[in-house]
C-alpha cells in the first residue's frame, strides 16, 4: 500500500474528504458572519446561538407538528431570518455608528440569553434528530465509505455559498448592499430604503446560520450547546480570511476543515488548537486577514 | 494601623466561620452544571442529595441540613478554588458527586489536607481508590477498573479479542483504557491501537475512520457523556457496524442512552451500577425522583450521590458529629450500607464501595414500552468480583496497614 509520511493514502483520502465536510459548515457560517461584517460592521457574536436555534426549530417541529427534515429546511432559517431582523429593527439599529464593540457586547450578550433559556428547557445532551429516510446509507468510494447525507452536505454547501458570493458580487441587488456599507447616506439619496436594505440583509445572514444549523442537526446532537463549541473556530475562519471577505470566508472554511481533518491523522491531540495556531501566524504576517483589505 | 485592621478582621471573621462549621451540616454539590456531563449529574445531583437530606427531616444529631452546588466547568483549577472557599469560608463539610476524574483527584487531595469528607459518584478514575487514595475519599457508584472488569471481559468472552481505542484526551479516557487493555490482555485479547480526542469534540468521524483502518474487532470508546454518543451516532452514519466492526461504549450513561435514541443504541453493551427499573426499591425510588425532576429517570451518578449522601448523614448521626472528616469517613467504612438504590453493601479500606454490578444491553426500538425503557439485564456481577481486588490498587491506606 502507498503511504504518504507513514499513512496510507487511502486513509489519507478519506481524512481530507471528511476535512471537507466539517469545512462546509464552517464556511456556511463564516460566510453568514462575513456578510454581516461587511455590510453591516457588526460582529454577531450570537451566530452560533442562532445556528443552533435553526436546528432546535427544526427538532420541535418534528416533535410537536410532525414537520419533517425538507420543509424544516426551508421554515426554520425563514423563522430563525424573521427572528434575525426582530433583533436588529428593535436592538442593533440603535447602536449603528457606536463601535462595533457594543454590537459585539450586545450579540454576545443575546446569545447567552438565547442558550440559556435553551438549555433550561432542553439539557446539554442533546436530543436526536434522525438522517431523512432519502439520504440514508452511503456509497463506497473504494478509498472510504462516504455517507450519503455527508455527500449532500458537500454539495449543498458549496452550491449555497456559491448563489451567495454570486448574489452579492453580481447582482444589483448585491451592489446596492455593497454601496449601502461604503456610503449609506449617499445611496439612501439615490431613493434606496437603506435600513430596510440591512434589516434584511441581517436577516438574510442569520438564516444562513439556521440553515447550517438544521443541515447539521442529524450529524450532530440537537443540543443548546452545539453552536457555542463551533463559533469561536468560525471566529477563527472569519479572522483568517480577512474580516468581512466573502470569498475568503468560504475559501478559508473550506481549507481549515482539511487542515484539521490532517491534524487528526498526524497529531489527534492537537486538532482542536491547529486553527487557532494557524490564525495566530496568520495575524502576524498579514494582519488583515488572507483575503482582506487593508483599510 | 493597616495590621491592627487586619487584626480585627480576623477577630470578626473568626466566630463566624466556626458558628457556620457548628451548626448546620453543609454538603456541597460539586459537579458539572453546563457542559458535556451536565445531564447526567448537574442539577440532577442536586436533587438526588436533597431527597437524601429530606429522608432525615433535613436535620441529623440535632444540626440542620444544608444542601449547596457549584459548577466546576470540568476544569481542576475552578474545581479547586471552588473546594478551597466552600471549606474555609462557607463551612462545607462535605464535597459530593465530582464527575470528571481530573477535577475529582484534586478535591481528593484539598479535603485530605483539610481533614474534610468526600463522596465522589461521578468521576471513573480507579485512582481514586488507588495511587491517589485517602482516609477522606469514598468512591461510590463505579470505577474504571469495573468498568473494563463488565464490559471488556464479557466483550473478548464473546469473541472480540482485538481492540482500538479511541480515548477522551485526560486523567479519566487514560485510566479507562489503561484498565481495559490490562482485562483485555488477561483475557487472550490484542489491543492494536488507540487514538487521542481532545474532551468534547464534536466531531468523530475522523478519528472513527482510523479506527475503521486498524481492522480491529472492537472499538472501544473510552470516553463518556457527550462524546460517547457523538463517537456513537457518527460510527452508525459511516456503516462501521455494518462493515463488521462492534462498539463497546465502556462507560455510557442512561441520559446518553436517552439522548442517542434507541434506534442508534440498540444492542449496545453496557455495565452500570444502577438502573431505575431493575427491581421494586429502584422503581419506587426513580418515581420520587422523577416527579421532582421533570420526568427524567436518575443516572447511576445521581442515584449514587443520593446513597452516598444517606450514608453520610448516618454516620453523622452515629457518631453525633461532623467535624473530624476523617472519623466521618472511618464511621462510614464501618457501618454497612443500605439504600434503595444500591441495597445492602460495604465500603473498603482504600474508601471504595463495593456493591454488584450488572451488564446490560440496549432495547431494540420494538421492545421498550415506552421513554426510559431502555436496558434489558444480561448479568449481574457479583459484588466480591465487580470492583479491583484490594491488595491491587496500590492504595497506601491498605499498604501501610499491611506491613
């Protein structure tokens, strides 16, 4: 058999696939995050929180209303979106202009409320949420048995990241967004609803966390605490990429979920601290992030 | 005049502290509120010792009882000044519960050094009762070595003789596999292999793909809690039962059970201390303790710090004080126990509480009546072979006592 530093390729093949799906999740999230940044300099620390609300709403559904996994796909990031827009019509629209700080503050401070009222009701081991009977199984890849829905999970996410670096790179409604965060006050004379335009696009970035959060429900617990384990390495993603960079938001997910998914074969103990060692370097050779602008 | 203030301080502090160390009897529930072990000790825990303490109308050799709690966020050192100001300043007496060996070996030696009384029912280090043992310590529901003694025996019995381990990455994961590499060496079996994951990771699939590569029979999960049932759940997605390989969770919890449903737990072997529907005591106990606690039955840890507790406060009552920990503790290792959740036991020199222990196996969804319905007994180990024989741990209390 072929090895590569003493691991055989094959082991290695399914270690990078199984990289590439932790990293999609945290590229649907930092990219969330990242939009947020950009456009609105808030630094939504309640990203997880709202993550985990997704796949919580998706739970009860399926408990109390029989909703099953596709249409949860849909309802919960519309409700966990209304939710979104809720927290900033009524709470982060006041700190717009203040520094990011308060907002970071504020966030942080909802998604501690958020948790807590969560696992008051629920407890911290979480409960099961089945695979839809439509991607149960798997398919041997010869190297690895790949599970059907880890597949699905691969596609959709780069599907989804995808339409959303498309939406707001190449479209007029993406450039209205964009110009919106460079100067609000000249777009807002051009006739645009600026503040409609950044509720929405909160929204927006919100439902992508709730849709991230029920697209991991069946691989993960259902469990209050599921959001607050994965944001901080989402934080890390973001910091790397270069605050507020789309692109690199979704490129850097990608690539730290094969990095860490490498770490497990080579040195287990450390796979939890190699993304922050390398955003550690990172910040000190490039403090601006790999994708982000110096300003 | 600062040290004249000082001085007062200490005048006024002083009658304060020794009026709240001989009034009332404080137990301190110390254990995991939030994290990973939170539902199978936490608030639970808590409830469990206050049934105790109710048993005796809250009052024992004329002192009120008190029951406190505390959250150590699994991490020794806010365990540990946790401990410090419970003994200095509030006048705790007792410390209970404790899951998380690391956290748990460093209260053993704070309420050694403080002469003060601890009943650990969370923690799974054989340490506990061994290397680490005190005149202070008692360990009451389980340990590493039975553990292993249950599950691995019966496991290479059955014709799983080749092992890997994946190991939660601290004092408890190292002592869990330590003891199921010994029993599964003794028994003719082969360990190939382990691997390390950091505590409370989330995800398994990688280190359970290694464990694919190693070929091994048996998978051994030497971890607990939280990650027990995401090591379990990502092993069904990745058809690693399917490909012929058997789990053995060695240390799984009901709540884990419970959390995982049935349909990914089922036929999973397990040793447990208590389980609520084993004979009439333990049904009539988990109802009282079910209808306190939002409709969940008791874990083997929250049963244990409720006996623990009980035989506490009769050792207190026998000995008509609670100030020497140590006699506390000598009282407790002579009295015989007896409580609905454990029945009639003893506990040994080296502080270990010995009762039987039994294997079990995971329902299939079609056999379980209803929620919480989820073992079914495969075999009892008697209590004079469920726990490491003494002369083995290396306890400097049974050593000494020896020579």
């Amino acid at each position: 058999m072929t090895t590569v530093f003493g691991i055989p390729i094959q082991a290695l093949f399914s270690q990078l696939l199984v990289g590439l799906i932790n990293g999609s999740f945290y590229a649907l999230l930092s990219l969330g995050l990242a939009i947020i940044f950009g456009l609105l300099n808030v630094i939504n620390f309640c990203h997880g929180a709202l993550y985990m609300l997704g796949a919580l709403l998706a739970w009860l559904m399926l408990e109390h209303a029989g909703i099953g996994y596709w249409p949860a796909l849909i309802l919960s990031p519309l409700a966990v979106g209304l939710f979104g827009a809720l927290i900033e019509r009524t709470m982060l629209k006041r700190l717009r202009g203040l520094d990011p700080l308060y907002g970071l503050l504020l966030t942080f401070g909802l998604a501690l409320v958020i948790q807590g009222v969560a696992r008051n009701y629920f407890g911290v081991s979480g409960e099961p949420y089945d695979i839809p009977p439509q991607l149960t199984g798997g398919k041997n890849l010869g190297f690895m048995y790949l599970p059907n829905y880890r597949g699905w999970v691969i596609l959709v996410s780069v599907l989804l990241c995808t339409l959303t670096w498309f939406v707001t790179e190449r479209t007029r409604l993406g450039s209205y967004l964009r110009a919106a965060t460079e100067n609000p006050l000249l777009v807002q004379a051009f006739g645009i609803n600026v503040p409609r335009l950044i509720t929405i696009t909160y929204g927006l970035g919100v439902a992508l966390a709730a849709f991230a959060g029920v697209m991991a429900a069946p691989i993960y617990r259902v469990s209050p605490l599921m959001g607050a384990d994965l944001i901080i390495v989402v934080f890390a993603v973001v910091v790397i990429g270069g605050m507020g960079s789309i692109f690199g938001s979704i490129v850097t997910g990608f690539a730290l979920g094969v990095i860490e998914g490498l770490t497990k074969v080579f040195y287990p103990e450390a796979s939890s601290t190699v993304v922050f060692v390398i955003m550690a370097i990172v910040l000190l050779v490039k403090p601006a992030g790999l994708f982000g602008r110096t300003t | 005049m600062r040290i004249a203030s000082r001085l007062l301080a200490l005048v006024v502090a002083l009658p304060v502290v020794a009026l709240a160390q001989g009034k009332t009897i404080k137990i301190g529930v110390l254990n995991d509120q939030s994290g990973l072990y939170a539902d199978l000790g936490g608030q639970g825990s808590v409830t469990a010792a206050k049934m105790a303490a109710e048993e005796f109308g809250n009052k024992v050799a004329g002192m009120p009882i008190e029951i406190v709690f505390a959250d150590h966020q699994n991490k020794p050192d806010i365990g540990s000044s946790i401990a410090t100001k419970w003994y200095d300043v509030d006048g705790v007496d007792a410390i209970v519960d404790v899951p998380n060996s690391g956290v748990a070996l460093a209260i053993a030696k704070i309420t050694a050094d403080k002469n003060k009384v601890f009943i650990d029912s969370g923690a799974a280090t054989s340490d506990l009762t061994g290397k680490a043992c005190t005149p202070n310590t008692v360990h009451w529901t389980y340990d590493t070595w039975s553990l292993a003694n249950g599950t691995g025996k019966e496991v290479v019995k059955a014709g799983g003789d080749t092992w890997f381990f994946l190991v939660a990455d601290y004092a408890f994961g190292k002592a869990l596999e330590r003891d199921t590499s010994a029993v599964v060496t003794a028994n003719g079996g082969k360990v190939l292999g382990s691997v390390s994951h950091p505590l409370n990771a989330s995800d398994f699939s990688s280190f359970l793909l290694q464990a694919q590569s190693s070929k091994a029979k048996i998978i051994g999960l030497a971890n607990a809690g939280g990650d027990t049932i995401n090591s379990i759940k990502a092993a069904s997605e990745f058809g690693i039962v399917q490909g012929g390989q058997k789990l053995a969770g060695l240390l799984v919890f009901i709540t884990d059970v419970h959390a995982l449903g049935l349909k990914a737990a089922n036929g999973l072997q397990l040793t447990s201390a208590f389980y609520w529907d084993r004979d009439d005591k333990t049904r009539a106990w988990s109802k009282k303790f079910a209808a306190r606690f939002n409709g969940r039955e008791p874990s083997m840890v929250q049963a244990g710090v409720y006996a623990g507790v009980m035989h506490y406060l009769k050792a207190v009552q026998a000995l008509k004080s609670k100030d020497d920990g140590k006699a506390v503790v000598a009282k407790m290792k002579a009295l015989p126990t007896d409580d609905p959740a454990f029945g009639k036991g003893t506990i040994r020199a080296d502080g270990r509480k010995i009762h039987p222990m039994y294997l079990y196996e995971v329902k299939k969804p079609a056999e379980s009546k209803g929620p919480w319905d989820y073992y079914k007994q495969i075999k009892e180990i008697p209590a004079d072979q469920a726990f490491r024989p003494l002369d083995k741990g290396e306890c400097p209390l049974v050593t000494a006592a020896k020579k």
